[in-house]
C-alpha cells in the first residue's frame, strides 16, 4: 500500500474526497489499491464481454489469470488462493 506522498496530489485529493464522501475511515493508500484492482478487474471482463480482446486472443482466461496474478500481492492476497490443510 502506498503512502500519501507517493500518490500523486491530484490523484491523492480526489481519493480522499471519495474517502469523505462515503465516510470511509481507510488510508488513502487503501483506497487508492482499492480503485487499481477494480478498474484492472472491471477493465479485463468489459474487454472480454464486448469481444475487444477477440482481435489477438481466441481464449481470455489465461490473459485474465495474469491480471489477477498481478492485482493479488497489491491486496495482500495469494493467487491462486493456497489450500486449506
């Protein structure tokens, strides 16, 4: 997680306007991880619900196991998740 003055002020100050407005009491940091993985999320199934990947990949699902590969360590999670016992 990020601290605030790694965010950029612009960026930073939009976060914590929506952190206000929904009374989150959430680090900006949090918040800011928080926005990353959705819109990556979002953005893979828009993409492959419209079709827009079809031009270069026959098969979405191992580009979108990548993604969440990726988007896991920033929420502190393991992908895939490990076993339990």
């Amino acid at each position: 997680m990020r601290e605030p003055e790694e965010i950029d002020p612009g960026l930073r100050s939009q976060l914590e306007r929506y952190r206000d407005a929904v009374g989150a009491d959430l680090p900006i940091g949090a918040i800011l991880s928080f926005v990353y993985c959705w819109t990556r999320l979002y953005g893979m199934v828009s993409l492959e619900v419209f079709g827009h990947l079809s031009w270069i990949l026959d098969d979405g699902e191992p580009m979108f196991e990548l993604m969440l590969k990726e988007i896991m360590p920033v929420l502190g999670l393991e992908y895939p998740a490990p076993k339990p016992g």
